[in-house]
C-alpha cells in the first residue's frame, strides 16, 4: 500500500475528555488512541498531507441526552421527530465544557478544520458528514473536495458510533477510507455492536490497517 499524502487527510473522530477514563460517556480506553493518531498526523503534515477533528458539541438539555426526557435512562431509545431510532446518552461534551475538551495529550497542531456536530438541540450527529437526519451536511465534504483528497484515514472515538458512520458516510461519497485499527475504541452498546460495526465497514470496502503500516505507507 502506497499513500500520496498530498492527497490523504487523517480526520480524528471525537478524542474528547467525555469519551476518555473518567468522563460522562468514556469508553473503555478511550485514550489509547492518542499516541498512535499523534504518530499518523506528525508523520502525514511532515509530507505535506493533512489533518482534521470533529468535536462533539451538545447544547444543555440536547434531545440525545437522557436527561432531557421524563422517565428516562441512558440506553433507552426514543423516536424523535426528525429521527427514528435515537439512543439516549448521558449528558455529555457540553459546549465549552472540560467534558467537551480535546484529550490533553492530542496534538492539535497538525490540525487544519474542527468539524464541531451535533450542536443543534434537536438533533443528533454521529456522521463527521451528515446530522442524524442523514440529510443535513456539514462543511466537511467540501473541505477534501477543495484539498483534493482522495484517501481519508480515520481514528478515535466510537468505532461502532461516529467512526462507522463517518467511515460509512464518507466511502458512499467517494473517497477511499482506511481505519487506523490500533487508533479506534468501542462503545460495545448494544452488545456486539463494534463487531457488528467492522464488519459492515470492511464489507462496504473499508480498510482496517495499523497505524505503523498507514506511517510506512505514506510518500
């Protein structure tokens, strides 16, 4: 595997202090993803390729959130007039909250566009591309088309989440999308769901490949 950096874009998905040890939503290791997303960006920007981030950020009382239903709990799922199927959440990554803070040990700097989602009240947003209505867009898409990228490696934070639509999402656009396998971490609800969730992925032609390999592979 031979990547054109100039071509390639690393986006890292949601490496935020909400979905890390100690926080509202945190998954199982979630900060294990850091060291590895901080090899791939330094080694891409040095070869002249480039880097994103989306932020999960929610508005106080957010339909996604439990909290913002009577007699409800985190797991429960609801339909809500603009989506069918929405899992309630912990409230979590509350706009300018240290819950909603990159992790302290991302390297930002390599980071050319923030795509903050999921900050309409009431709507989700899991897709780095799309708001849960599967129809409203955000700026991404237009940013590679204008860079010209044509492969996107993604990392972070939740594999079976925002990583798989984002990934979904971006493959059914047009871009090749390599997942950096030691750089994601799931949620795991409900049970099966990350399994589920890779194998749709690498069915829908998603590459699965180690941070090192994606480092190798970069000219």
């Amino acid at each position: 595997m031979k990547l054109d950096a100039l071509k390639t874009l690393l986006l890292i998905i949601d490496v935020q202090n909400d979905f890390c040890p100690g926080g509202a939503l945190a998954v199982n290791d979630g900060d294990k993803v850091v060291p590895p997303l901080n090899a791939i960006s330094i080694s891409l920007a040095e070869k002249g390729g480039h880097v994103a981030a989306t932020q999960d950020w929610h508005c106080s009382g957010h339909i996604s959130f439990a909290s913002s239903h009577d007699g409800k709990k985190s797991g429960d799922v609801i339909d809500t007039p603009l989506v069918k199927g929405q899992v309630l959440w912990p409230d979590h990554c509350v706009q300018k909250t240290k819950g909603a803070d990159f992790h302290k040990d991302l390297d930002l700097k390599p980071v050319s566009l923030i795509v903050r989602k999921g900050f309409h009240k009431d709507i989700d947003s899991y897709s780095a591309f799309f708001e849960n209505d599967r129809k409203t867009k955000t700026e991404l898409e237009k940013h590679l088309r204008n860079l010209g990228i044509e492969t996107v490696i993604m990392g972070g934070i939740a594999t079976d989440y925002c990583v798989f639509f984002s990934a979904m999402d971006c493959k059914n656009l047009g871009f090749n999308v390599i997942v950096a396998n030691d750089a994601v971490r799931g949620v795991g609800f409900p049970e099966g769901s990350v399994e589920k969730a890779v194998t749709e992925m690498k069915n829908a032609g998603v590459k699965f490949v180690s941070s090192k390999e994606i480092i190798n592979s970069l000219k």
